[in-house]
C-alpha cells in the first residue's frame, strides 16, 4: 500500500512538471520599438544588406507623388525609384527627378541609400530583388553609368520611344532589358481614364493633349517588380504620423 501511495505522488509530481524533462517555462514578453525606432532599424536593415541591383521604390509626401501612385492600375503604394549600385565602395540610389529647383538637376543621379529614403520627406518605401547573375548586375550598372555620362535627362513627355530623355521607371526598365538582353518584360500600361485630365493639366506646359496622354503608353512604378523575377524583401513605413 504503501508502495503505491509513493507511485502516485511521483506520478502527480511528474505531471506537474517539477521532473519533467520539459518544465513550463514562462516567456518573457520581448521589449517592443517604437514607430520611430522600428523605422530606423528598417531603413538600416536596407542599407547594410541591399545589394547592387536591387530595386528601392518610395512614396514622397508631394502633391506630384500622389498623382503618379494614382496612374498605377493595382498596386498604388509608391511614386518613384531607383536601382542600388556600388560607387567608390559605397552603395548609392541611381534615379532621375523632374527638379525644378536648379537648373540642370533634372538628370540622372546618385544619392545614398538613407537620403533617398529619408523619413523626413518619404511616407513609405519598398525593397525588391530581380533575379540576376553578376554579369547581369555588371552589364546593368555599366548602363545606367552611360546614361549618366551622357547626362540624360528627365523625361517631361513620358515618352517611351526615345532614349535622349527618360524618367524614372523608364529608366530602369531599358537599363535592365539591356543589361539582361530581354530576359526581364516589364508590362506596358495606359493612363487610367479618370487621371486623363489632370495630366492634361499638368502637362499644359508641353501642350499634350487629352488624346496624346490616353494612347501614350508608360511604365508605371509597380510595372518594375510586378513580374516572376522580381521578389519583394520588404515594405516601410518611414515618416510617423501624429
């Protein structure tokens, strides 16, 4: 009997896990960031392990970003982008801006990594990997470096037929079909119908007409990582709203 009263407190002490070969243990909640602290560790996260040729795509907080994020047909989360190279051992955003603000400006440009996602005037960002060779990325870097020899500039017209001037997502997308030969297709769309007069407008400048924009085809933002070959690493948001 006695026997047996010794089994059952072994058996009760087993169960309760105090010989258990796996005692509960009681999880200690992690130290959570803040937004702004969180934003900071994204925007490191993209600077220390993008590589060359991976695409950073943005959302600025200006009356133009919102226009050009409304011309995408589905994914209408960003306005502009750039392709990240290698330059004096650094990494850098090459792009091209419409800048108004000084003369000249308007053409192709490298900017680091934390300024072209800079909270203070960005809303949001993405990070994106092509599935490339390193001869592909070689072949792609040496393409935008010759379009900034040549100092293009940026394309007003939105004009897909000449290579003299482009903008920023027409930039990428000949850089890659040249430095891929074609491996990369990047869909081709027209202005949604409802954006037609407000491009009119903008446009007022270059005289494009209502008919010009709606047969006008372009490449839209969500155009260069909408395909099989293309990976989204991350999405951020950068400025913290009161």
């Amino acid at each position: 009997m006695k026997q047996i009263f010794v089994f059952y407190i072994l058996m009760l002490l087993y169960f309760t896990g105090i010989f258990s070969c796996n005692p509960i243990v009681k999880k200690v909640p992690e130290k959570t960031l803040s937004d702004s602290q969180l934003v900071e560790v994204n925007i490191n996260s993209i600077k220390l392990n993008s590589q060359p040729g991976d695409l950073i795509v943005r959302l600025s907080d200006d009356m133009i970003s919102e226009i050009i994020k409304q011309m995408a047909e589905g994914d209408k989360s960003f306005s502009h982008a750039g392709i990240v190279v290698i330059k004096h051992g650094k990494k850098f955003v090459c792009h091209i801006l419409p800048d108004d603000n000084k003369l000249g400006a308007d053409s192709v440009r490298f900017e680091p990594i934390d300024s072209f996602i800079n909270p203070k005037t960005n809303l949001s960002c993405g990070w994106f990997r092509y599935d490339l060779t390193l001869a592909e990325i070689n072949n792609l870097t040496r393409q935008l470096d010759s379009f900034y020899q040549r100092n293009v500039h940026f394309d007003r017209r939105f004009d897909l037929k000449s290579d003299d001037e482009l903008y920023c997502s027409e930039m990428i997308m000949k850089a890659m079909q040249k430095a891929t030969n074609k491996k990369l297709q990047f869909s081709q769309m027209y202005v949604p119908e409802r954006m037609i007069k407000m491009l009119v407008f903008y446009f007022k400048k270059i005289k494009l007409t209502y008919a010009e924009i709606k047969k006008r085809p372009y490449i839209s933002i969500e155009s260069l990582y909408n395909m099989p070959q293309c990976k989204e690493i991350m999405r951020t948001k950068l400025k913290i709203m009161p």
